[in-house]
C-alpha cells in the first residue's frame, strides 16, 4: 500500500464561504479541480497532489472528516484498521464521484478520510 496525497479539510458554514476561499487560495495558484457544491477542492497546477478541500458538509456521512489521505488499497487499510480495533466511523464504501473510500477516528478523535479512486 502506498500514500499518493494527504488533503486537508476544512469546515465551512456557507456555500458563500466556499466562493470566497476558492477565491482566496486561486491567488496563491490552486485551480479548482472538483466542485460538488457542498465541497470544493483546489490542486496546484504543477503538483496536483498538493491540494485543499473545503466542505459545507458531507453530503454521503455523518461527518466532516478532518484529513483526506488517498492509498493505493483502500480495502487493506480498511482491514488492517478493522483488525486494530480502530473506530470506524464511516464503513467502506464506493462513491457516485468515482471514489471507495472509510472514516476512521484517530487517537486525538480526528476523523480520517482514507480513499482510493475507482478505476
């Protein structure tokens, strides 16, 4: 299993507060690479796995995870953090925006957001 990206996230109250971020971070040079409306990411053009997510919600979870970390076998992390007795928050799934991604709650209650992108 290998890592290709950790993505922040970051909680926003208002769809008007996505605009303004979206804003904010395109003059340091991120470009807007995924829109769902309840969340935006930007990618910096030269290294698109440099990237910030911003949510208005989880539209498909209970909760806003705090951390995206993208793995190249999301059904073995999912095992090896079944296997640890790990909090899962969200059990593995397959998205309509082409990810397969689980929630897991870290040691300080974070909650992880660990994907693979659907071929």
């Amino acid at each position: 299993m290998t890592i290709r990206r950790i993505v922040p996230n970051v909680r926003l109250e208002s769809e008007s507060d996505l605009a303004r971020h979206r804003d904010f971070y395109e003059l340091l040079g991120f470009r807007e690479v995924m829109n769902q409306g309840w969340i935006t990411t930007l990618a910096s053009p030269a290294n698109p796995t440099a990237q910030i997510s911003f949510f208005t919600h989880d539209a498909t979870a209970p909760v806003v995870p705090d951390l995206s970390v993208e793995v190249t076998d999301v059904e073995a992390v999912y095992e090896q953090a079944c296997a640890a007795g790990a909090e899962i928050v969200l059990p593995l799934r397959d998205e309509e925006w082409g990810v397969r991604r689980f929630f897991v709650r870290d040691p300080r209650g974070r909650v992880v957001n660990v994907l693979s992108h659907v071929d």
